[in-house]
C-alpha cells in the first residue's frame, strides 16, 4: 500500500520552545505509522538571518538530536539535513523564476521579518518561500505539517505548484497544509497574546525544551492570567489561562471541560503546579536522551548521512523530470 507522503522541517535556530514540540514534533512522532515521513533540518533557511558558524553547526546537530530523542525514530522516518542535498537549492532557482515578486511581497513573514532585521533585508530571506516550496515540492509531498504561521507558505508552494504543472503537464503533487491539533499554537507564557518564540526577549516568556525542572515550574508559576481564578477555557476573555489548559490538554490528552472539572475549585496556583508537572514529567526522558544522543556524534552523523543518500534519491528524481521539461540539457 502506498502511504501518503509527509515533508516538514524547522529551521536550525536553537533553543527549542515547549511550542515547538508540542506543535511539531511531538505530532511529526504520532504520524510516523501512517505516513511516509521526512523530516528536514531547515539549515539553508537560517541562513537568511546572520549566523555565528559555529553556533549554526551546533544547532544543526542539537535539532537532529532533539528530533530523535522526542522519539522520531530514524528507522521509521528519513531525517536528513536539507542543506546536504543539493537539489533543494538547485530547484529553488528554477522555481524563482516561476514566483512572482508580487506574491513573495506579500508574505507576512517577510514582512515581519523585514521589519525585524531592517539591517538585513536579503534577497535571501524574500525568496525564502520558494526555498521552502523546493522542499516540500521535490519530495511530491500530499501534506506538510505546520504552524499556522507557516500556512501561507504552503499555499504559495501550491500555486508556484499549479503554475509549473499547468504549462508542463503534472510535474508536482500539490501539497495541503496540514495544520496541528490542540496545541498548534502554544503562546507566550508571559504575552499569551502571541506565539512561544524561540527568540521571545521576555524574561519567562518560552519554556525551552533544555529547560531544567525548576525552571520550568518557575516559569509556569509565573505565568500572566487573570482575576477571576476560575479555570475555564476562553481564549478572548483569559488568554493566560486558555492557554495553560491547551497545553495540560496537549500533554494529558483530556479534554479541555474535564481539565476545566478537575480543576474546579482549585485556583491558578495549584492549576499552574500542575501544568508544570506535566510538562516536566513529558520533557525528562526527552532531555535524557538528548544528552545521551549530543556524547554519540559518530551515531548522529550516521543518520544524517544515510538520511541524505535516501533523500537524494527521491529528490534527483523530480528534479531530473523539471530540469528536463524547462529545456535544460540533462
Ligand atoms: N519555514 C519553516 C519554519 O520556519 C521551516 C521549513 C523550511 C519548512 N522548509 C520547510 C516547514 C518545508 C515545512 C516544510 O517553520
């Protein structure tokens, strides 16, 4: 039986947050039975902001660690890191000249970003989505996994998709968003009005995942709620707390009106300590692993070596039929 392709990947940026494993990772582990899985180590697309080398090098190999300590099982799965295979780059040029400027101007990462790092407009970090859009579309992926801020992108990978296919004939599947459960987007513990970010600059905002267990319990003791001391779910009124049980949920897997029953009474302190435990106790044989996994680099290297052979493979295959249909000589 053929089973449906997966592509995702996260950008090797380091400092993990609690967001992006349980809006991630910890999906990408539930999907590895059902679909045929890759998992990407996004080191190309760091390089739109500027990077100590070192420290990239050491982010790449952290994110390939922490993919498989969350359980993303190397047998299972093909992790690789993108930058390894060469023809992620080689159709993200062809494909540029498929994009319109126009479409790439309006992507709100851009935007954000532009606004960000306005020292370091590059073409680099404009031309990001189409990167991104080789990623998914050489692996002729049915879903990609994502945040919902990654959603527009994968919409621009869908017509760039469309446009080739129209004047080619089918060269690409045409990927779907493929959106994540309750937890797909955990907030600020602090500004529960946005996104946890790995770059956050507020003190106790984003739980990480190499977080120590006191400074995760510190962290959620800590976190912005309300007045009312009821914990109930809603997420206009009480950010804060909507989002403290979004994550009790996501890790627990009750629902949100038994969490709200069980906690009835009770008060944001003792909800808060709990919330922390939880987390605690999913995170620690994580964190052990990790550890275990960052003193074995020769098995690290392994995986990400045979990853690379086994994504070339499939990626030289569509690359081959678009280098032939624009005219190249191959
Ligand atoms: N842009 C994504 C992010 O910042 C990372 C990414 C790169 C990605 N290539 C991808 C995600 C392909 C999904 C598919 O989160």
């Amino acid at each position: 039986m053929n089973k449906k392709v997966i592509l995702s990947g996260i950008q090797a940026t380091g400092n993990l947050t609690l967001g992006n494993y349980l809006g991630a990772i910890n999906n990408w582990k539930k999907m590895q039975e059902d679909y045929d899985c890759n998992y990407m180590i996004a080191d190309l697309h760091t390089l739109t902001i500027r990077n100590n080398p070192d420290t990239l090098r050491n982010n790449t190999l952290d994110l390939l660690a922490l993919y498989i300590a969350a359980g993303i099982d190397p047998e299972k799965s093909n992790i690789f890191i993108q930058s390894h295979v060469a023809a992620h780059a080689e159709l993200a040029w062809i494909l540029n000249c498929y994009t319109y400027m126009g479409e790439l101007s309006r992507m709100t990462q851009f935007k954000d970003k532009s606004a960000k790092h306005a020292d370091n407009i590059n073409s680099g970090l404009f031309t990001y989505p189409v990167l991104m859009a080789a990623d998914i579309l050489l692996y002729q992926a049915d879903l990609v996994p994502v945040g919902e801020d990654q959603k527009q992108h994968v919409e621009l990978t869908r017509n760039i998709a469309e446009r080739f296919n129209k004047i080619y004939g089918d060269t690409f599947k045409i990927p779907e968003p493929y959106i994540q459960g309750v937890a797909a987007r955990v907030m600020g513990l602090q500004d529960p009005t946005s996104k946890m970010s790995k770059s956050s600059t507020i003190p106790n905002d984003s739980i990480f995942l190499n977080d120590e267990p006191d400074i995760i319990l510190k962290k959620f003791k800590k976190a912005i709620t309300d007045s009312e001391n009821i914990v109930r779910f809603d997420k206009e009124k009480k950010p804060g707390i909507s989002n403290l049980i979004s994550i009790y949920s996501a890790i627990t897997g009750e629902g949100k009106e038994n969490i709200e029953k069980k906690f009835d009474g009770k008060g944001y302190g003792e909800f808060k300590v709990a919330v922390a435990e939880c987390v605690i106790e999913e995170l620690k044989p994580m964190q052990n692993k990790y550890k275990e996994l960052k003193d074995n680099p020769d098995y690290l290297e392994k995986i990400y070596r045979r990853g690379a052979e086994r994504a070339k493979e499939i990626a030289i295959k569509t690359l081959k039929d678009v280098y032939e249909k624009v005219g190249l000589v191959w």
